[in-house]
C-alpha cells in the first residue's frame, strides 16, 4: 500500500525507535521469516528494489497474515531509519518497544 510523505516520515519513526527499543528485522529474507511465522507487526517495503521480484511476494504474503505492509519510495531512507551504512528493501518491526503509541497511530491510518 502506497502511504503519504507525512506518514512515511511516521514509520520511519517506528522504526528508528524500535530497532534501539525493541526488535526488527532487516533484509527481505529476514521479513519474510517473520511475516511466515506471524510475528512481525508491520512490513515496509521500498518502492525503488532492482529487480522488483525481489519483494513481489511480501505484500500478498502479508495479506495472508493479515500483517500490515506499507510501501516507501526509498531504500536509502529505509536504510538509513534502520540504522544500516546501506540501503534496505524491507524491514519488518517485530517488537516496537518504546513506539508502541506511534505505531498504533500508524496502523490507525492505514487502516483507514
């Protein structure tokens, strides 16, 4: 799902907080064992992977698992929120730790 600038900037958040207070994982091969084994409370997926098969399957496979899937349009930023010198494809909060209000606003918007 493509979300707006303001709320990209929102997960962004999300993520930068939970990967110091809680836990993600990062890489679509480490998002896709989370989604399969129904942990991961949110996926967000960069718009801009060469080739795009490589994330193809992770928003169906999210539908499945009913686990929310959001698309940003840089896996520079993406990286960057991460914490990583590289830029990621996918990322997958799997424990939000200290973001847990920013996280239900987030999944309150996308879910509207």
């Amino acid at each position: 799902m493509d979300i707006s600038k303001e709320l990209q900037d929102r997960v962004f958040e999300v993520i930068e907080i939970a990967k110091t207070t809680g836990k993600i994982k990062k890489g679509t091969n480490e998002a896709t064992k989370s989604i399969e084994r129904g942990i991961a409370k949110l996926v967000v997926v960069a718009k801009d992977v060469n080739p795009p098969e490589v994330t193809m399957h992770l928003e169906p496979l999210c539908k499945e698992k009913e686990i929310p899937c959001v698309n940003v349009d840089k896996r520079d930023e993406l990286g960057t929120a991460a914490g990583l010198q590289r830029p990621a494809s996918c990322i997958a909060v799997i424990s939000e730790g200290e973001a847990k209000d920013q996280l239900k606003e987030v999944l309150s918007k996308i879910n509207k």
